[in-house]
C-alpha cells in the first residue's frame, strides 16, 4: 500500500486542512493526482532553505559514487559496463516524479546483478549478453508492473522471517565471495569464481596482482578506520563524512598514475553519451 507522501518529506502546510477550502470536484482531482503523482503535492511545500541544499549535496555525493557501483554491478551481469550507468538515469527521475518512499534504494544492485550474470554467461560474447539482459529486464519490469496493477504486494507477507533473514544474509556472503576475485586481481578469462578456482584450479591462483592486493586492503583499512579519525582534525572530519567519494577519488587518481607500471586492471574505455532508443525484441 503506497504510503503519503505526507509522511516522507515535510510540508510548510498541512494538505489535509487546505483541501477542506476546495470545492468537492476540484478536490478529487487533485486527490487522483496526489495518488499518481506524489511529487504535486509534496514539491510546492517544500522547504528549500532548510533542505535545499543538504538534498543536493547528497544528491551529488550519490551521484559520484552511484557512477563506479553501477560499473561494477555491470560487470556483475556479465555485460557492458555502460549499461550499468544508463540503468541509472531514468529510474530515480521516474521515482522521485511517482514514488513516496524517501529511503528507497532506486538504481542497481549487487544481489539482482550477481544473479542476472549467473544467468546471462552461459550466452556467448558481451554484446548477445548485453541484449539479453535488455530483455530479460524488460520482462521483468513488465511482471511487476502487472503485480502493481492488480496489487499483489500481499504475496510478501507469506514470506516468513527466518527465510527472509536467511535470504539476506546468504546474498550479502555471495556479493562479498564475488568481488574476491578482483579484489586480489585474478584475471577475468580465469574459469569461476574465487572458491572454484581455489578447488578445481589451484595453479590459476599465482595470477593474482599484488598491487591489486595492496590496493584492496589500504581502499577497506581507509573505510573502516576514517570514521575513527575524523575527531582530530576538521580535515579528517570532511574526509569521514564523505569517505566513499574520496576513496574513489584517490583510488581513479593512484589507478591512472600506476596502474600500467603495477599491472593493476581497469575498467578501460567507457562510450560517451546516452545509446539510441531501440526495442531490445528483435
């Protein structure tokens, strides 16, 4: 049941008590829009000097950072890393136009990603998986569309708890096992994962790079022990509150002085601009 947008973001005024002033046609007109349309009601009441700019700050910060994840959910897929960013663009403008939930997570994700890759690899080459994965996003949208349509949410309520703790925590193990891998700089043409290649291929575990190693442990020493030292200096602090966009900061800038030298793997090239409308049938 999709929730007020009263209850998410803060209104100057009440809605409640201005619509008692229209008259009853008028009223469920805009009653009708609320409901389709939630940013119609919230966005004219909204305080811009007291959320204006924190909003776009963040927005900004997210951005940055949304521009790697997405890349590397790509790679999750198994397809173009391009397609992780243009993932990224009409969805959070379509929320924030139709959607109430101001703690939604609407972009990629590493759990849907990791599974779609175990279903796209067994297609040939990067571009016949790239357009399967247009389609089978495509499907998938449509089902859950059809499921908001006849409201189906219901159906989560016979998932118990236990089943989804266990589902949680199994993915967060799987998305952590998957970047192993190019944590220690194994090659991509490397056969499975980082436990497979360990049972199956042991002797593919000298293709590691220790400059990647280094690279990985100094990239999650920085995370966890900023956050500690943000009390010292007011550098340090802004460093803490903004950790993840200048570990990507610094780690593109190390990447791009020594990555040849140290034989660190990049992403590489990325196209330019947005890629033509085309149905992804054919």
């Amino acid at each position: 049941m999709t929730a007020p947008a009263n209850d998410y973001f803060p209104l100057a005024d009440s809605p409640e008590r201005a619509s008692k002033l229209l008259p009853p046609m008028r009223k469920q007109y805009l009653e009708a829009l609320y409901k389709i349309m939630p940013i119609t009601e919230w966005l004219p009441s909204y305080q811009w000097r007291e959320y204006g700019l924190k909003d776009i700050s963040g927005g900004l910060t997210l951005g940055c950072i949304l521009v790697a994840q997405s890349l590397a959910h790509a790679d999750l897929c198994k397809v173009s890393l391009i397609n992780g960013p243009y993932s990224c663009i009409a969805p959070p403008v379509l929320y924030s136009l139709f959607g109430t939930c101001v703690h939604s997570s609407v972009g990629t994700g590493g759990l849907v990603s990791l599974l779609t890759g175990e279903q796209l690899v067994r297609y040939g080459n990067l571009e016949e998986r790239t357009h399967a994965g247009a389609v089978f996003t495509l499907l998938v949208g449509l089902v859950i569309t059809l499921m908001g349509i006849f409201r189906l949410a219901f159906l989560v309520r016979f998932l118990s708890k236990p089943a989804l703790s266990g589902f949680i925590t199994a993915s967060a193990i799987l998305i952590m096992a998957s970047q192993l891998k190019p944590m220690i700089g194994l090659p991509k043409s490397d056969t499975g994962g980082i436990f497979e290649i360990a049972w199956l291929h042991p002797n593919e575990l000298h293709d590691f790079s220790p400059a990647t190693v280094v690279l990985s442990v100094c990239s999650l020493v920085f995370l966890k022990g900023i956050k500690k030292l943000k009390s010292y200096h007011w550098i340090l602090k802004c460093m803490g509150e903004f950790k993840e966009l200048c570990l990507l900061g610094i780690s593109a800038l190390a990447a791009r002085r020594f990555a040849e030298h140290f034989k660190i793997q990049l992403v590489g090239d990325v196209p330019s601009g947005l890629p033509e409308l085309a149905w992804p049938i054919r």
